[in-house]
C-alpha cells in the first residue's frame, strides 16, 4: 500500500477546514492503495518522509511567509530526505488574509530544492474559504492520493 503523508500547521479554523476538505479528497473511496498519514508540521519528522510516497502541504501565510512550523518541518527533513525522495508528488494548499506571493515563492524554492514534482499548482485561499475554495482543496487531495494509488 502506498502512504500519503499530509503535514500541516493549522491554528485557524480557516485552515483546518482546508486540511479536512483535503485529507476527504486523498481518502475517497474512488482511490484504492493509498494510506492517508496526518501530521501536525512540528511532529513530521524525517522518518515519515522517507516511509511515504508523496505528500500533501498546508500551512497559513504568516508575515507574507510560510508558517514556522512548515518552515521547521522543512529545515529538519531537508538534508536527511534529498536524495531519497526526488521526483515524489506532492501537492500544496495556503491561507492567508491578503498575500500569498512570498510564501509561494518560498514554498517553490524548497520543494525545487528536494526535486518534488508538483502534481497540481497550490490551491491558495485569501480570507474565509468559501465553498469552491475547499472544493479545489478536496480535488487537491484526491489528485495527489490518485497519482499514488489506483482509481
């Protein structure tokens, strides 16, 4: 069976509801194969990278950054995860209330630096998630866990 591991940060309710919609898509019945592992960002570690197949990102946008958290999670699995886990899927999701661009920026560079292949662009929210927006975060999911598994 293939592990889906979605790592996130979520001190809002704006994000968790985006991480709910997002974890529902990866577990639809649709996609068989696929172990769906949660993570808060700052318990990930290195070795659940390494057990999983892909991965699924969510973090808030703090100061026009990506969380410290997410930031942590990658500082401690950056060099242990390099060589093992280039070309793995991975997809992606932010909240933020007004800009996302420094946090996409940071997120491209961190993810081009572990050679991950993104499987669809990040789904980005700005202010409350309405209703296409955790529908887009839900596809995210499913999109990502299908790459991995069997439909």
């Amino acid at each position: 069976m293939k592990r889906l591991l979605l790592v996130h940060h979520t001190p809002s309710p704006s994000v968790q509801a985006m991480v709910e919609a997002v974890r529902s898509g990866a577990s639809t019945d649709e996609i068989e194969g696929v172990d769906v592992v949660v993570r808060a960002a700052l318990a990930a570690t290195a070795v659940d990278v390494l057990d999983a197949d892909g991965y699924l990102l969510g973090s808030p946008v703090n100061l026009g950054y990506l969380s410290g958290a997410l930031k942590h999670f990658f500082d401690q699995i950056y060099y242990p995860c390099l060589e093992a886990t280039v070309r793995r899927p991975f997809g992606a999701f932010l909240h933020g209330n007004s800009d996302a661009a420094g946090a996409l920026r940071a997120l491209e560079s961190i993810t081009t630096g572990l050679s991950w292949k993104a499987v669809l662009p990040p789904v980005v929210v700005l202010g409350e998630p309405g209703k296409d927006d955790l529908e887009a975060c839900w596809e995210l999911g499913a999109t990502v866990a299908a790459e991995l598994g069997s439909v």
